[in-house]
C-alpha cells in the first residue's frame, strides 16, 4: 500500500521549495544509505557520490506519480541508476577500473587498529567463502575485494545506529525458538515499508507494531536489536555474500 502522506508531500515538494527542502532533510540518511549500498562503502556528504545520490533524489521527486509504487522504493531505484551510471563515467575518464588501495592478501598492516580490521575481514571473508562453498556458489574467494566492500559499506550503514558489523558475533540469537522470532520479526519488517520507513527514519525499531504482529516479547527483541536491524539492512539491501549469514532468515522469509 502506498503511503499517501509522503506521496503527498512528494507531489507538493515538486512546486514548493520550501517542502522540498524539508523533504530532503527528512531523507538525509535515506540518500546516504542507498548510496553506500551501491557503492558498497561508507558514503558522506562530502563525497561526490552523495552529490550524484541528491541530484538522483530531486529527479526522483520530480518525476515521481502514485502509480509508481512506494516513493522511497523508486527514489532508491533512480539513486542507484544515477550512481551506476556516474561510476561507469567516471572508470572510462580514467581509462581503466579503478584499483584499490590495498591488497586484502598483503601482508598485516603495522597499525594495530588497521591490522584489527583487516585481521577480522580476512576471518569473515574466510567463513563467507566456506558458506559459500558448501551452497555451491561460485567465485567466493577469501579476502575478495566485493566481500570486504559488502562488509565497509554496511560498517557506514550500521554506525548510524550505533554498533558494528563485529558485534554480530557477539549479539546473534543462539536459542531456536529465539532465532525463529527474531527471524519472523525481520520478515515482517522486510515486508511493510511502513515498518522500514520508521527503521530509516528514526534509526529504531518499531517495537510495539513488532510486538503487535508476533508473539515476540518486546525484551527479546531489544535484546537482539543489533542482529535486528543488520539482518534488516543486509537483506533489503545488495549485499549477497552477507546475506548468507542469514541462510535461517531466508528460510522463513520464503515460507512465511
């Protein structure tokens, strides 16, 4: 269902700049996320990706209609097209794909929080790749450049709520019964954009419409409120080698 409210906002913003002033603050980390989810690493307001990203949005509300669906779903297609098509430009300028800085197969950085970080993505890219492997998937290579830019992009989507990527460890349900209600809350969010406006807006979870449409407890869910949203953003966004650490959700989703 279309929410008529923003739909309607839209539709004025596209006459009144005042209100479109005011809708582009509102959808400040909006932008920002759909641009760190298709550049794949942490995006600012000061690169140029985000200028792309704004200049996207603004088309996206001028050429916005309510038979178009939901406006953020449309908002996210075009900021991701624009994005796609500036990445393109920008690799034939410089006449060659553009390498990056270092080799996740090198040797460890002397800098102990780099050499952290780049010790913890090698670990995790390794279990990708082993998950991976046993689902048949190809071209899963430990260290690979694509997984360790799944893992800098969502790191930029997650400090807007506050924790880390290598919390998960640490935050994930272990209990069945606990993974199925957690499971069955992010399928619920993954299928309200109602539920996901409220998570991209506000940078909470909704816990009392979540607690209304499962029989979770609101303690268990703000328990697992990291493992939560990281599941959330990783499955709604385009992030497919993390998506497999959430084989379980996907299991549930499909058959909800």
């Amino acid at each position: 269902m279309v929410d008529d409210n923003l739909a309607f906002e839209v539709v004025a913003a596209k006459t009144d700049e005042t209100r479109l002033n005011a809708l582009i603050g509102s959808h400040r980390n909006f932008i920002l996320a759909c641009a760190s989810r298709t550049v794949r690493r942490f995006v600012t307001e000061s690169d140029d990706e985000y200028s792309v990203a704004l200049s996207a949005f603004y088309e996206a509300v001028q050429n916005y209609s309510q038979d178009k669906g939901h406006f953020r779903s449309f908002a996210a297609q075009v900021i991701r097209r624009r994005l796609i098509d500036f990445i393109r430009s920008e690799s034939r300028h410089a006449g060659e794909i553009p390498v990056e800085p270092y080799s996740m197969d090198g040797e460890v950085e002397d800098d102990e929080e780099a050499a952290w970080t780049q010790m913890a993505v090698r670990s995790k890219s390794a279990q990708i790749s082993y998950m991976s492997a046993a689902a048949g998937m190809e071209g899963s290579v430990p260290g690979s450049v694509s997984v360790r830019d799944e893992i800098e992009a969502m790191q930029g989507i997650l400090a807007r709520y506050g924790f880390s990527f290598y919390d998960l460890a640490d935050v994930s349900p272990k209990a069945e019964k606990t993974k199925r209600g957690c499971a069955e809350i992010i399928a619920g969010m993954l299928s309200d954009e109602n539920l996901m406006d409220f998570l991209h807006n506000t940078g909470t979870l909704p816990i009392k419409e979540l607690c209304q449409i499962s029989k979770v407890r609101r303690k268990v869910i703000e328990r697992h409120r990291k493992y939560i949203i990281a599941a959330v953003e990783i499955l709604y966004g385009d992030f497919p080698m993390l998506a497999e650490y959430f084989g379980y959700v996907k299991e549930v989703i499909e058959n909800t």
